[in-house]
C-alpha cells in the first residue's frame, strides 16, 4: 500500500507542478498546487489499493471455496472447478 501511495503523491505532484507551469503559475503558488495534488492522488492512489487488495482477496476466496466444494463432491469436478 504504501508504494501505491507514494507513487501517487509523485504523480500528483508532477501533474500539479506541470500543469501549474503551462498555467504560469508563480514559484509559491506552483508548490501549493502540486503539494495539494500530490496529497490528493496519493490518498486515492491508497483508497483504489484498497478496493483492489480487497476483491482480488474475495475472488481468491471464491474460487478456494468452489474447489473445497468440488473436491467434497468428486475429484473429476475438481479438475473442471481448477481448469
């Protein structure tokens, strides 16, 4: 997760800053632009992480579960629930 966040927060500070020099924007100004889009991508960065982690775990589950129910039933429907 936290490599997912600190990518963000580059990201987002090199998107702010570059857009904030095509704007014209004033060396002060230039930082607080890419400063708050850095916090503001790094923490979406870290929630989309942890959306991500977490239905890659239920599908994970899900198919531990249909293998633990075929291979209760007969071993050939494990081979069709693994393939």
């Amino acid at each position: 997760m936290r490599k997912f966040m600190i990518t963000g927060a580059l990201t987002g500070f090199t998107l702010g800053g570059s857009l904030g020099v095509f704007q014209g924007a004033s060396g002060g100004e230039l930082f607080w632009r890419a400063a708050v889009s850095a916090a503001v991508l790094g923490v979406l960065m870290r929630w989309w992480w942890q959306i991500w982690r977490r239905s890659i775990h239920e599908a994970q589950q899900k198919r531990l579960q249909a293998l633990t129910e075929a291979m209760s039933k007969l071993p050939a429907e494990a081979e069709r629930v693994l393939n």
